[in-house]
C-alpha cells in the first residue's frame, strides 16, 4: 500500500544513498577527519571500506544475477541481490560510528551517534522494499555481506595500530 508522503521520503533516502551523494558526503567527512585528527590511517580505513564494500557488491550482484522485482514507483537498473544502497549505507555509517565514536566523549554523544547510524541504515534498507526495488532478502544479505566486510577492515586495522604502537614502545626502550 503506498502513501505519497511516504513515497516522498523513500524517494529521498534512495537519493541520499545513490553514488554521487555518497561520494559527496564522503568527501566531506574525508575532509572533516584529516582536518580534525590529522590522522591519515583513518582516512586510509574510511576509503578502503567503501571502496572494498562497493567493489565486493558488484562482485556479488555479478556472481549472483538475482533479477529486480518490478516496481511502478521507480526504475532501476542492474542486478538485485545484494541492495548496494545497503551496502552503501551500512559500510559508510558503519564506519562514520566507527571511527568518530573514540572522538566523542560524552554518552550522549556516542548514544546519539549509534541512534542516527542505526536509523539510517534500517531506514535505507526499507525504503528499498518500499520502492519496489529489492526483495526482502536483498536487504538482509546486505546487511550481513556489508557487516563482515565491515567488520573485517576493521578488526584488520585494530591489528595494524596495535601492531604499530607495540613497535614503537619496542623502539623507545
């Protein structure tokens, strides 16, 4: 059943979640990051996250071919299976939480930066069922393909640090 209003905001997220403002948005908190921290293997984990999430979507959408299901209210193109908007949505909210939640100091902060990347990121997955684009099990292989890609770079780079910082203690001794 579909509510114009509704209609209206899906629409919107699935704007927010296309590849242009994606990027735009990336730059943007790229730009924030380095300017902030100065840290560059942040900026180096940000952009291989993305990257690696997008390249291993169109991996998977390739190997897969799991055709749309027809929908009146947009068209889209390419394969569904998995929904790169969820991809897309939890590698780059996942790793905005990620990597600014160590910067936040207070609880406030850190609940309502978890609130607004959860609700992003559920929000883009249902806007895409809504549309008609995807199949429910689109969005769930999203999620969990977007979630171990997610957290493997991130458990890879936890190493790395860890290993770098154990090395320069070795060094000061």
């Amino acid at each position: 059943m579909e509510a114009p209003f509704v209609t209206t905001i899906m629409k919107g997220f699935g704007f927010i979640g296309a590849t242009l403002p994606v990027i735009v948005i990336s730059i943007i908190l790229l730009i924030i990051l380095y300017r902030l921290h100065k840290n560059r293997s942040e900026v180096y984990l940000f952009i291989i996250v993305l990257l690696g999430s997008t390249a291993f979507n169109v991996l998977v959408k390739t190997l897969i071919k799991r055709k749309r299901p027809i929908s009146d209210l947009i068209i889209e193109s390419g394969y569904s299976y998995p929904s790169g908007h969820t991809v897309g949505a939890v590698s780059l909210y996942g790793i905005i939480t990620f990597l600014f939640w160590r910067k936040l100091e207070t609880t406030q902060g850190r609940v309502s930066l978890i609130f607004f990347s959860v609700i992003m990121i559920m929000i883009m997955g249902f806007s895409r069922i809504y549309l008609g684009v995807h199949y429910p099990t689109d969005i769930l292989g999203a999620y969990l393909l977007s979630g171990i890609w997610l957290y493997l770079t991130i458990w890879i780079y936890q190493l790395i640090m860890e290993r770098r910082a154990n090395e320069s203690t070795k060094t000061k001794e």
